[in-house]
C-alpha cells in the first residue's frame, strides 16, 4: 500500500464537546457528593451503605461513573493518537482501551446496584 | 557576552554540538541579532536566517534560552548567560540555526489561506463595517515565524496531520471575514480528530508569539463555530 499522509476523518467535535459537558457532570458531582457525605453525620459503613442505597443517589453516581468513562475514552485515545505511529498498534491499544472502560463500567454498575 | 550556539554542518559534523563564544559588545548593539551579527563576523561559518531586523518578516525565530523568540526582537539586556541558541524545535535541521520549514508551510496552504468570494469583484473593494474588521485583529498580524508551532507538542508529534497554532491562527482568520464566502468548507476541512482536534489548548503559542497573539483563542473560537453549526 502507498504510504500517504491522510487526514479528514470528520469527526472529533462530538468528542471534545462531551470531553466538556463530562468533566462539568464530574465537577458537580464531586462537590455534590462531598457536601452530602461530610454533612451526612458519622462515617460508618451503615451511613455509607444508606448514601448509596438512595435513589438519587445511584443515579447521580451512574452519571458520574459514564462520564468519568467516556472523559477517559476520549482522553486515553488522544494520547494514542499523539504518540503511538503505528496504525495497527494504535487501533489495538483503542480497542483495549474501550473493553477495559466497557467492563469497568459493567462492574460500576453492579457495585452501585449490589443491595 | 557569553553565548552557547548549536551547530550542525551535515556535510562536515557526524552530529550536532554546542559551540561556546565571547562577544564584545558596542553600545549600540542591544537586540540579540546585533549579537548574532557580531558572531557571524568572528566565526563566518555560522549559518542563520535573518531579513528584516525589526520583528516583521519572523526570519530569525530560534530557540532562546529554551523559548522560542525572534532574535531580532530579543533584548540582550535580558537574557541569561550563557545565552544558548537552538534552531527552533521539531523541524528538521538543514544547517546550524537554520530548519526545513516545509512541513510548517504546508499545513498553512492545506487551510486556503487567501480569501474566497465568487461575487464578481465590485468596482472599488469589498466593504466591512468597523466592526466586522475589528474581529480581524490579532490575527491578521502573523508573521509566520514559526515559534507558536514549533513550541507545541501535538505539532511535533504530528507535523504532518495537525495544522498546528500557526496554521489555525490564520483559519480562523478567514472563518472570521465576513467577505470570505466559503465558511463552511473551511470548517469541513478542519473538522478532524488530527488537524484541529490534536489541540489541548496547552497554550505554549501564546506563551511564545512574539507578536502577542492568542492562536489558542482562535482555536476555541473555531471550535465555538463547529458547535454552533452542530447543535
């Protein structure tokens, strides 16, 4: 094969947009989630059984881990983009990096959900 | 004054080195390139690029004291010594202070860099109002020296695919001429994960104009367009 220089994939604004909006869901999840649990009175495992056990609270942390989960997509890709040359490498290490966010996200949910 | 110069003949050195050299100064030398004139009379065999001295052609832009400048523009007053010299990062060496920037120009035509209007031109010019010139300002004035370029990382891992500060400074200065008609094919151009999107607004181009211009501002601001056409 021809070893030419190309570009124009057309896409990235999706990317670097949500990069955005995720790191704002992490933010206010992080001053959020503190406020509530250091206002939440004695730290024992039955007051931080009784946080995660609410609703609201399960839901918000869902937002946070998917967030947190595609914020590290798309930043882990770009450092391969930046620094890996080789193509079939590159594609390999991307497809690691989504399994291995996929199954974190998979065992998020079951820790979130485990009664 | 002390100088510490980098130096590379390919046709004589197996490899680069640095050589050190005393320079006395008349009063009236006070810009680095004074300096550098001053050297070349001692040592003829050192090669840099120089033309206008007064910060307008971006000839002399070279690696000073580990930031990027031009060296006309430079004073000596407030450099450190040894003041050491380096040709401007990430591009390839063709002999001392001098780099191959073929690379740097040819991400600046792959943006089209000259207006596009298909209107039959108009009797006398194409008018702006005050403040559609306005926007103009800050990035007309690129000299194109190649210092905001050669500090950035994603440029110097990808020379070939991203635009690099340089090259999107001027971008945006055509997205932003309201005389220019082919917006959204520049933006088309650039929507891409390597030729825009390498940029993680680190801002070492703006730490480093010597004009004082923002690419990074420009970036953002093309990147503010993308998502206004988008959503």
């Amino acid at each position: 094969m021809v070893n030419r220089t190309v570009v124009g994939a057309h896409y990235g604004l999706k990317d670097w947009l949500a990069q955005r909006v995720s790191a704002v869901v992490m933010a206010v999840y992080t001053i959020v989630f503190g406020v509530v649990w250091l206002s939440g009175g004695p730290f024992s495992y039955n007051s931080w059984k009784s946080l995660f056990s609410q609703g609201w609270m399960r839901f918000a942390t869902l937002l946070f881990v998917l967030s947190m989960l595609y914020h590290a997509w798309v930043g882990v890709r770009d450092i391969w983009m930046d620094y890996v040359k080789n193509t079939g490498l590159r594609l390999l290490l991307e497809v690691v990096t989504v399994l291995w966010l996929v199954g974190c996200g998979g065992w998020a949910v079951q820790v979130l959900w485990r009664s | 004054m002390q100088f510490r110069v980098f130096r590379y003949d390919p046709d004589k050195d197996d490899k680069p080195y640095m050589k050190d050299y005393e320079v006395e100064l008349e009063p009236t030398d006070q810009m680095l390139l004074d300096a550098l004139v001053r050297i070349k009379e001692q040592d003829d065999s050192l090669s840099l690029r120089r033309s206008c001295r007064e910060g307008v052609c971006g000839s002399d832009a070279m690696n000073i004291n580990g930031k990027n400048g031009l060296a006309c523009t430079t004073k000596l007053s407030e450099l450190k010594q040894p003041v050491e010299l380096k040709p401007l990062p990430g591009l390839p060496v063709i002999r001392d202070l001098i780099v191959d920037m073929t690379q740097f120009f040819k991400q600046y035509h792959s943006i089209k860099p000259y207006l596009v209007n298909n209107d039959p031109p108009p009797e006398k010019e194409r008018l702006q109002s005050p403040e559609e010139r306005e926007e103009l300002n800050g990035l007309y004035e690129c000299i194109l020296c190649a210092c905001c370029s050669t500090s950035c990382p994603s440029f110097w891992w990808n020379p070939d695919k991203f635009v690099g500060p340089a090259g999107l400074l001027h971008a945006y200065r055509f997205l932003a001429d309201t005389r220019d008609q082919a917006a959204a094919e520049r933006l088309d151009n650039l929507e891409d994960p390597y030729r825009l999107f390498r940029c993680h607004s680190i801002m070492n181009c703006v730490d480093v104009c010597p004009k004082g211009l923002n690419p990074t501002e420009a970036i953002g601001k093309i990147k503010t367009m993308m998502v206004k056409r988008a959503v």
